[in-house]
C-alpha cells in the first residue's frame, strides 16, 4: 500500500451531514462508521455520531472526518484550508459551485496575477476550501 496525505476534519455532530454535502460535491464512495456501531455506551448519547467518514472519490480525492468524541473539546481552526488544484476546468468550476453554495466567498474564483483563476471560500460547516484552475501544459 502507498502512503498518502489527506485532510481529517473533526466536527461537532454534524460529521454525517458535512461528509454527505461532500459526498454529493465530489462523488465516489463513502463510508460512514458511527460510535454506535463500535459499541459506544448508548447513555454516552453520540451512538448515531461519527466516529469515523471515509470518501474516496473516483479522481482520487481522500477526504476523512469524525465528530468528536462526548468530553472532547471541538476547536474548529482558521489555519488549515482543503485545496483542490488542476486543470480540469469545468470538474473545478462544479466543485466550487457547490462548495460555495450556502458558504462566504473570501476570494471570487477568477482570473489572478500569476495567470490561473483561483477562488477561496469557506463552506456551510465552517471549512475553508481554495480551488486553482491552472491553464492547460
């Protein structure tokens, strides 16, 4: 097996829906695991929550996610953004259209100085998302 990088996010009980909105963007498979199914006590109240999302999408993409765990502080970060790059404009066009749908545009996707159009935006659940769509080589 290879090894890869991927983003993890950790959300605050809504892991099932953010990675369903991704799912719905990004396509492929995924597979949701919940503490419920791990054995979690059902008193401990997150037996429907996540413990552990798996998409894989069919161009590649890995995206992992979990709600945090009853008694486990949840702080959101403002230092970590998903990129999606490449050249594949209309693939990239569509994510950012769905990205951005209910989300806050930081940075219009258009044309910038270093000649590829780029766009920053922060989605629905509060993750920052940059998308370059470089010309063609």
């Amino acid at each position: 097996m290879t090894s890869r990088l991927n983003p993890y996010i950790s959300f605050a009980g809504d892991a099932r829906a953010a990675m369903e909105f991704y799912h719905d963007v990004f396509g492929g498979r995924l597979d949701l695991n919940t503490y419920g199914e791990a054995g979690a006590p059902a008193e401990a109240g997150n037996a429907d929550n996540i413990m552990h999302a798996l998409l894989e999408s069919d161009n590649g993409f890995t995206l992992m996610a979990s709600d945090v765990p009853p008694g486990m502080e949840h702080n959101p970060g403002t230092n970590i953004s998903v990129s999606l790059s490449g050249d594949d404009t209309d693939l990239l066009r569509g994510y950012w259209a769905k990205l951005t749908d209910s989300g806050t545009v930081s940075v219009p996707l258009e044309k910038q100085m270093w000649g590829d159009e780029f766009g920053a935006c922060t989605d629905r659940f509060g993750i920052s998302w940059m998308v370059n769509i470089g010309a063609p080589r």
